[in-house]
C-alpha cells in the first residue's frame, strides 16, 4: 500500500512541476480586445524596450498569440492591468497604479544612461468617465494633483505642504479613491 501512495505522490510531484515548467514565463490573465473579445490564459508581457507594444498569450498547449498594443484595450497578468493607449511614439501599454474616480497610470520610457540601459517613468491620470489622459508633469505635479484632488481638502494640503512624495502617488489616489465610494 505504501508503494502505491508513493508511486501516486511521485506521478504528482512530475505531473504539477511540468505544468509549472511548460507557463514558463507566462502569468494567468485574459486579454481585451477592441471588438471586445476576451482572450483568456497565459500572458507574456514585458515592460521593456524590446516588447513594450505586444504581448503574447498563450490560449493553449498548441495555440499562443502574439498581439500588438494598438490591437487591444487592456490586458490582465497575474495581479497587474495595463490598457492601450496612443502616444506620440504609437500605441503603448501604460501600467495601471489606481482605478476609481481617477484612474492613475504609469507609462514606462527605456533609454540609455552612461552606457547602460535605464527607465523613466511619466504618469498620466483621468477622471472617471473621461478618455484623455493628462500627463503629470514633474516640476508642477504637487499643484497638478492638489487642484485634482482639491474637494479632498485633507489630502490637498498634504500634497502642498510637500508630505507627500511622487513616489506615494498612488497611494494618495487610492485613498481618494476609497473616500469616494
């Protein structure tokens, strides 16, 4: 009997580690497509210089799709969500930070920095309801984001009186975003 849970244990242990190995590299998400299809599956994205306008997914064993940026309205993988939206330089993948009244994006930008390859960052916000995003501009991003948030008297004046960093962005959103549900 013993022989037999081990065999059963062992024929598990293989079966679960081949699944993990064959998602290489893949995070479980869905895709959304302009039509409005949704593509569910295995999402290959990554943020930098060489694939920042496609992703792949993987549907099944034998079907993976590349799809290119300006094809799709947002995508999902693991915990993060991207949308689609067209810049100067095209059709981009901006990274969602906070959804609600105002919806917060990051838009990373690769370029090289004493030889070696870096990113920048920009964020972008909009109000419920609105399409166009508004860039936050790095030397006025404190009265930017007071003005946005000013029915939020507490937050405001903590983001001018500086207690705020850029870096906090997000999570300043989220806390307005909270207040107004």
């Amino acid at each position: 009997m013993r022989n037999v849970f081990f065999y059963l244990f062992t024929f598990c242990l293989g079966a679960i580690t081949y699944a993990q190995g064959s998602n290489k590299g893949f995070e479980e998400g869905f895709a959304v497509m302009l039509n409005g299809d949704t593509l569910k599956g295995g999402i290959k994205f990554k943020s930098g210089d060489e694939i920042k306008d496609r992703i792949t997914i993987k549907i099944s064993e034998e079907e993976k799709r590349t799809i290119k940026a300006s094809e799709l309205k947002s995508f999902t993988a693991g915990s993060e969500t991207y949308i689609a939206y067209k810049l100067d330089e095209g059709v981009v993948f901006l990274k969602e930070l906070a959804y609600g009244a105002i919806e917060l994006y990051e838009h990373q930008i690769p370029y090289t920095q004493g030889g070696a390859d870096t990113y920048k960052y920009e964020m972008y916000y909009r109000k419920q309801g609105e399409t166009n995003l508004t860039l936050i501009k790095q030397s006025s991003w404190k009265k930017q984001v007071a003005e946005l948030i000013s029915d939020n008297t507490v937050l405001a004046q903590q983001v001018e009186k500086g207690k705020i960093k850029l870096d906090d962005l997000p999570t300043l959103i989220k806390n307005y975003n909270a207040q107004k549900e």
